[in-house]
C-alpha cells in the first residue's frame, strides 16, 4: 500500500499549528535545535525483515491479518513506514528466512521505496529441510567438523546474496551453547566456534563488517558460547578488524549496565551496531523505550559522548537496527513507535550540555551531574523529532496518520486475514 505525499502533507497542515507553537517553546528550552534537527534528518534505523509479522511464543501466536506474504510484500510495508516517518529507510534481511529470488528486481523494488539494505543476518539456530547437518548440538562450536563446514558455508552464502544486494555487513548470533554442565567442553567450543569465524571473516569483501552478536541465554539454558560482551570482544578481537561487537538489548542478564558497556566498546572501536527493543524479565523483544526509556536515553547518552570524542559520523559509522517481536501489537505500529522511542532518546541525548556535565564531573560533583542529564531526559523533544520528519517530507503523527488512512484494514482486504510471514 503506497501512500500518497498528499495524504502526508493534508495530515501535517491539521497539526502544523500546534506543532509550531510546541516547537517554538522547545527552542526556548533547548540550544542549538538547528544541528539536533538535522542530525536527526540523517539518522535511519533498519527494519527487520522478520518482524514485519505477528510473533508469538511456544505458548500461542495470535494472528493481526494482513501480513506480507513475500520478500515484495514485506518492503512495501517497511516503505510504507520510511514514507510515514522518514527515518525507516533500510531493510535488514535475514537467511533464510527471506531470500531473494531476483536480486535485481528486489534492489530495484527497494529503491521506490527508498530503501537500502543493512546488515544480512546468518540462521544457523534452525535445521533446513535439504540440510546433510543438524544443529541440534550447535553450528560453528559443533564438536563435528561437518556441521562447522556446513554453518560456514551457509555464512559464507549469505555475504554472496548481501553483496548481490548492496548490504555491507553480515549479522552472526549463535545459539550454540548447552543444557547441562559436562554437555560442552567451553575450551574446545570456544576454539571451533573462532576457528569457523575466522574461515567466515575471510570470506568478508575488503569493505564489509562483521557483526558478531551475544545473548546471555536461550535457547540453551546453560551455557552460550557468545553468551556476554566480554566473549564476543574476545573473539572480534581475534578475528581483526573488520569485526565488531552488536549489543542487542534484550540479550544481556538482569541489571546488566549496558551504557557502561557501550562506551567501552565505543572506546576500544569494536562496537558495530545495535537491536534495539526493550524487555522486563527475558529476551521479551518488546517495544523500544516501553518499559525502560531512561536506560535508552542513558544508552545514547554514552554514544553521543563516545562518538563525538572519535569524531564518528552519528548516522553511518555504527549499525542502527531494530530487532523486535509483536505479540500483540499491530507490526507496522510496533515498528513506527520503536522508532520514535529510539529518535527522542537520541534527541533527548544530543541536548545535554556536554561541557556543564563535564565540569560537574571534574568536581566530582554528583548532585548537578544528576540534574544535567535528568532536565534532558525530561525536557520534552518530541517536537524536534517531529520537525525532523516534517522537513524530510514525513507525517508529524505517523501513527494517527496510519491509523486515519485504514492501513492495516487496507492490507486484510489485499492480503487475507490468515497470511503469516516469515520470521520469528
Ligand atoms: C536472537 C536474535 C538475533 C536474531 C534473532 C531473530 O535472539 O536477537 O538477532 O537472529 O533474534
Ligand atoms: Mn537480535
């Protein structure tokens, strides 16, 4: 479903009054709003090709209607987000869960819709129907070498349709781990999980990126053998680099500081991008800033500091994705409102005064440290989000506007009620 600038522009006149007036007192609170708004602009979160569906859990999926069907289906919908809010403009695939058949046809379809491809992701934490090889006891740490071989491969498959694509880096996590003490030998793992990962990083073009992705747990419930930060470094490290770490934040153990090891990463250049969602107890996928929105803000607190102290390009030097599952919600609502949550914390952490935080630091004093980064996470910055999407063509409420044109209505009676898309 395709959505017309003019239905865009009717929308933004209903709100542009009270938008202006908003905007005029956020530029009362806030300095430079100018260089906030176009950073902005430039900034863009990847999609997720396997959340443009309804997730579920081993104990249900209900299904929304309407879902895409096909790989075509599936970048409309996410071109249809980037047409509502301008800030959606790439597509994260993942292997094989979408493949292309027409790589051409599929590059030329992304590009209507304004559309670039991000980071590939690997599947080597489910079997294949024609596979000679089960990942029953894991894929690149697997005891049998047959299996490694098979799982390389299979990476090595997915960086040749990335670079058919356009994409310029390529996503690992493993699932491999274990279920009981004496199942792995964690040293042996270890070294067959590098070995095949090295095989892997030189398979990489010159200009590519290798994203290696840690989880605390699940699907084993023991041991993984990227289970933390500190594991996936060692190996990113190891292998050189064109090898960084992604921090997905569902994937760490409770309380886990994950700006702390943000800015580690960021200091020692071996933070490659993020998933971004948000969760209570578990790897819960959930809405980015749903649940904890300050530890989002103190997130990009850190990376603003972090980058700007390496002098990196905020919108292209670092991996943007969003790695969700909607139980519940709308997909398409889910996404545009993880994506608004991701833009206010990065608003919200370009506006604290870099220099006043500095200086409260050096005087150890904690008090007016507090109240620095506390009168940015509450200062209100949705009108400079907004203003963003305004001047780049984009609805100033893309989810009123989703919601006022049937969107989802429009896609049951195209699609059926009963389509599932691939995916979690
Ligand atoms: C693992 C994960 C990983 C994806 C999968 C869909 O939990 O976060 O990023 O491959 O979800
Ligand atoms: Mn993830």
């Amino acid at each position: 479903m395709l959505i017309g600038s003019n239905k865009i522009e009717s929308h933004n006149e209903e709100l542009l009054k009270k938008h202006t007036n908003k905007l005029a007192f956020t530029t009362t609170e806030i300095s430079d709003t100018e260089s906030i708004i176009k950073k902005l602009i430039d900034f863009q979160i990847a999609i997720p090709s396997w959340a443009l569906g309804t997730g579920g859990t081993r104990f249900g999926r209900f299904a929304g209607g309407g879902e895409p069907r096909s790989l075509e289906e599936k970048i409309e919908d996410v071109g249809l987000l980037h047409a509502l809010n301008n800030a959606s403009g790439a597509i994260s695939l993942h292997i094989p869960w979408d493949i292309p058949t027409d790589h051409n046809a599929i590059k030329a379809l992304a590009a209507q819709h304004n559309l670039k491809f991000d980071a590939v992701n690997s599947n080597t934490f489910q079997d294949q129907a024609n596979a000679d090889h089960s990942y029953r006891y894991g894929s690149l740490q697997n005891v049998n070498k047959a299996v490694r071989k098979q799982a390389i491969a299979h990476n090595i498959e997915v960086i040749q349709q990335g670079i058919a694509l356009g994409s310029e880096s390529l996503t690992i996590w493993l699932a491999d781990g274990s279920n009981f003490p004496g199942q792995l030998n964690f040293r042996k793992a270890y070294q067959n999980t590098l070995e095949s990962l090295e095989e892997i990083y030189d398979a990489l073009p010159s200009n590519w990126k290798l994203f290696l992705e840690y989880k605390c747990a699940e699907p084993n419930f023991y041991s993984t053998t990227v289970a933390d930060w500190g594991q996936s470094y060692s190996y990113v490290k190891k292998l050189g680099d064109k090898a960084q770490t992604l921090v997905d934040l569902g994937h760490h153990l409770p309380n886990a500081n994950i700006e702390q090891i943000v800015s580690l990463l960021l200091m020692e250049n071996k933070l490659g991008g993020f998933h971004f969602n948000d969760s209570k107890y578990g790897d819960d996928d959930l809405t980015a800033g749903a649940l904890k929105p300050y530890q989002l803000f103190l997130i990009f607190n850190e990376l603003v500091e972090g980058m700007d102290a390496r002098g990196m390009n905020h919108a292209k030097d670092l991996g943007w994705m969003i790695d969700a599952s909607h139980n519940i919600k709308d997909p398409l609502e889910d996404l545009l409102q993880s994506v608004e949550a991701i833009m206010i914390a990065y608003a919200q952490a370009l506006s604290v005064d870099r220099k006043a935080l500095e200086i409260a630091q050096d005087e150890n004093d904690v008090v007016k440290a507090q109240e620095i980064l506390q009168n940015a996470f509450r200062t209100d910055v949705r009108a400079l989000v907004a203003e963003a999407r305004l001047r780049s063509g984009a609805a100033l409420n893309p989810v009123e506007l989703y919601r006022s044109l049937t969107v989802r209505k429009n896609l049951i009676g195209e699609r059926g009620l009963k389509t599932m898309a691939t995916g979690l």
